[in-house]
C-alpha cells in the first residue's frame, strides 16, 4: 500500500536577535504565500530551543530567522538532530557563512576580491592608530556575525574611528577598507544566478535605517550595467554560493568600484522576503512572482522530504 502522507510546511519566524522585526515580517509574507500552495503553519519562535510539535513524517521547515540562532547554524543543527527536513543551507553552511571572516577566506579561496580587512574582538582589539595604518581612514567596522546592518559603523576620518572602536566592549568584530562604488546584489534560486539589482540609498550608506525606512533607497531591477559585467557578478555569486556549500537559494552583495573591480561585501543564506526584498526584486526581473518564488525556494527540500518517504526513513 503507497504511503499517502502529504508535507506540511512550517514557516519559523521571530528568534531572539536583534533582527526579531524584521523575521516576523518576514515570516508572515512567505507563510501566506507559501498556504496558496501547501497545508501550512506559523511558528513564532520566542526561544533559543527547536520548537515544539515539529514532525519529521510530515514537516518541511521553511525558516524566516536572521541573525543568531536562526543564520548561525545552531536551529539548522537541531533541525538535523531531529530528523526536521528544512529549506536552505545545512548547518555547516549556514555556521560558515554567518561569519563573514571566514566568508572572507572562502571567497578568496574561489577567486573573488574583497576588501582589506581585520578581525577583532572587544576584548583584543587594534588602536585606531594601528587600524588606520593599515587599512586607512576609511573604514567599515561591523560584527563579524550578524545581519541587517545592525551594529554597522562608517568611518571617514580618525575620529570616528576612534569613537567606533570605544563604542566596542564585547564580541567579535570586522574591520573592512571601506570601497566606494556601486553596490549591488545578486540573488541565487537553487543553482541559477538571478539578475542582478542595484541599490541607491538616498544617504549614499545603505545601513539599518537606509533598509527599513520607506523611501529612504531606490531599488534598480535589474540594475543598469553592460552585460557583460552583470554576467561577471552573476557567475561570482554563483562561486561563491558554490564555495560555500550553500544549498536551495542565497543573496550574494557585492561593490563596484569605478575602474570595474568586484568587491564581495556578505552572502545572505536566509535573506529578507517580503515581497518588496532583494531576493523577490530579483526573481520578478524573470517574470517570477512571490508565491512562485517561495514554492521554488522550499521545492528542493520538499523534493529532499519526499526521497526519504520513499526510502521509508520517516518515522
């Protein structure tokens, strides 16, 4: 007799990192998208712990968590230890990726540019004078692991260096020449560069406020450049992507400098998605709407649910 359970998807949303807004917006877009498509759930994760209820017979998780405990790798591992099938990158992946150190070294490992910089923690940290000798007076100074801009400081002169360095006390942190140029972002849907979108913020910074207030940046999809440069950041991104172990879909941002150069800033492996975000921007610049680029986006895992089905390794 053919075994006729159906997957239900669960749509986690929340955490407890500073970016807990913006997932639950996050959440609620994908979640009543994805229940055009799927039998589906809500879960509004308060704690740092796997939520209650999950079935690995029927479940396929579709997260919406940034930041700790959601990108770091540590809810993907629970996920595995329970036998939870769940959209995105497995918990090597997501763990690598949310510290953007080492994201560093795998980028240049794969070819690509990115800007002079230096690892710090509160505790051990450079003087401005020594950091400023090194990568000048230009600097972006951020948490090594994190999201949305939240902690993100940009220094032009030796004063605000040293303000940004004597706000810090604790945690890891990345200190970056700061390259001036276009900035732009290419989104991957399983294992297809989408094109690519150009970000112009009002301000010239595209930090946290920059993001999340209305009118405060114009969106350019897909971005105006020659083809052949949109060609080059899409197969960076793809290298990337691949270099990485990332897996369903991604968002890899990048700067353009004047003379044409590359520079990776972050990859994204659970990006915004609320219809107005870059990976939805992207996806409509080939004709996919939201609800189309959700099921493609959890379709792999769905795919990964229903191949254990089949092997009978649900319980």
């Amino acid at each position: 007799m053919s075994d006729q359970r159906a997957v239900e998807v669960v749509v986690l949303a929340g955490g407890t990192s500073g970016e807990r807004q913006i997932s639950l917006g996050s959440g609620r877009a994908c979640a009543e998208a994805l229940a055009r498509r799927y039998p589906t759930r809500l879960v509004d994760v308060g704690t740092d712990t796997l939520p209650a209820g999950l079935r690995p017979d029927r479940d396929v998780v579709f997260s919406t968590l940034h930041g700790t405990f959601g990108e770091d790798g540590a809810m993907q591992r629970l996920l595995e230890a329970a036998g939870v099938i769940f959209a995105g990158c497995d918990a090597a992946s997501s763990e690598l990726t949310f510290d953007k150190g080492k994201t560093r070294g795998v980028a240049q490992g794969a070819g690509l540019l990115v800007p002079g910089g230096r690892s710090f923690t509160g505790a051990d940290q450079p003087t401005p004078t020594a950091l400023m000798a090194e990568l000048g007076e230009s600097i972006v100074i951020k948490p090594q692991c994190g999201g949305s801009s939240v902690g993100l400081a940009m220094c032009g002169n030796a004063a605000e260096v040293t303000a940004a360095l004597a706000a810090i006390s604790t945690g890891a942190w990345l200190a970056e020449q700061r390259i001036m140029g276009r900035e732009v972002t290419v989104g991957v849907l399983g294992d297809r560069a989408l094109p690519v979108v150009e970000i112009v913020p009002r301000s010239g910074v595209f930090n946290y406020e920059a993001k999340y207030t209305k009118g405060q940046t114009e969106y350019l999809a897909p971005a105006p450049l020659a083809a052949e440069v949109a060609a080059a950041l899409q197969a960076d991104a793809l290298a990337l992507y691949r270099a990485c172990g990332a897996r369903d879909f991604a968002r890899i941002d990048f700067i353009i400098t004047e003379a044409g150069d590359r520079f990776l800033l972050e990859i994204n492996t659970l990006p915004g998605m609320k219809e107005t975000s870059l990976l939805p921007m992207g996806a409509r610049c080939l004709g996919i709407d939201f609800t189309d680029l959700v099921d493609a986006m959890i379709t792999p895992a769905r795919l990964r649910w229903l191949q254990r089905l089949a092997e009978g390794d649900l319980r």
